[in-house]
C-alpha cells in the first residue's frame, strides 16, 4: 500500500502520529509542507520499504522510523538537520543512506540497521 499524501492540503508543518505500527503501509509520500516527522510517526510500520523525506524537512523525530524491518530505500534531503534518538533503530535492511547535512545525530539513531556506507 502507498500512501501518496504530497499534493495533500495540510496546515501543520509537522507529520503527525498515527500511522504506527501499521503493517500494510509499503511507500509513502509526505506533505509539501512538512518541516519536521513527529516521534514515532512509523514506528513498527514492517512492510515498510521505502521512505521518501522531501526538501524542507529539518528533524526526523525519536523513534520515527523505528523497528521498520523493511525499510531498505531511505532519501533524506540536505534541508535534514538533526535525526532523533532512535529514529531509525532496528531498520535492518537499511544498508545505505546520505547523512550530507546533518548536525546532529541522536543515541542509538541507526543502531540495529544494516548499514555499511553512509555518503557524510
């Protein structure tokens, strides 16, 4: 299932929580306008593979991507500064993202992924 929310109206600058341990949500496809991806927004959401955070984005929240055992296609654009604690933990068939821009890494924020390059 993707969820293509891109061309969506939505006034709040944060995605919001809700779609948590969603387990049939596969890509999805963020508001123009999202600036930050609230704590916890996809935690446990295990069939997710891919994973698109658009230009303006600036902090991936706590465990936002976390226990996404799936997730194996990450783009995160330059506008990225800060990635929370344990935003992506527990990803592991996340084996290579572009960390370009960012300033501040959280605890544990790839701990458990399959990570083996990183472009910094």
């Amino acid at each position: 299932m993707t969820l293509d929310l891109n061309m969506a109206k939505f006034e709040a600058t944060e995605f919001p929580t809700g779609l948590a341990g969603n387990a049939k949500l596969g890509t999805i496809k963020f508001f123009e306008n999202t600036a930050s991806i609230a704590a916890g927004a996809f935690k446990g959401c295990t069939a997710l593979t891919k994973a698109t955070v658009p230009t303006g984005v600036e902090i991936i929240g706590e465990s936002t991507f976390e226990g996404c055992t799936a997730l194996a296609s990450l783009t995160l654009p330059s506008s990225v500064k800060t990635v929370g604690d344990k935003a992506f933990k527990g990803c592991s068939a996340l084996v290579e993202t572009s960390l370009s821009a960012i300033e501040n890494i959280g605890t544990e924020a790839f701990a458990g992924t399959g990570l083996t390059s990183a472009k910094i």
